[in-house]
C-alpha cells in the first residue's frame, strides 16, 4: 500500500491525513484510550486530531488533490 498526505503538517511527528492507493484514508496522530462515547474493537486505536486538518484535508478533497 503506498499513501500521501493530503492535509496536516510537513514534519514525521504531527496530526495528518493520507489517501492511499487502495482507495481507504489513514489518519496519524495522538493515540487516546479510556473515551467515553468510543468503543474500539480487537486491535483498533483511536487518534485525536485537530479539527482543522480533518477540514483541510475535505477541501483537499473536494478540490480533487486527494486522488492519485
């Protein structure tokens, strides 16, 4: 699987989003347990990220950036 970013920030240690090649979005950021509300299957993890990169990464989208 290869993915690129398409929103969050230009260093290897922050919040971003990445499209792959097999048509499925990946989401990098800070890993939270314990959330009321969250209930993660066998070997699932929740991250936070900013709401700012999940919108950058819609307008990334709906301007056509998002695809390979």
């Amino acid at each position: 699987m290869k993915a690129h970013k398409i929103a969050g920030c230009n260093k290897a240690d922050c919040p971003t989003i990445y499209i792959t090649d097999v048509g499925t979005a990946l989401a990098q950021g800070t890993p939270v347990d314990d959330v009321d509300g969250v209930a993660l299957g066998p070997g699932e993890i929740a991250v936070q990220l900013p709401l700012q990169v999940l919108k950058d990464a819609v307008a990334a989208l709906e301007e056509g950036r998002g695809a390979e």
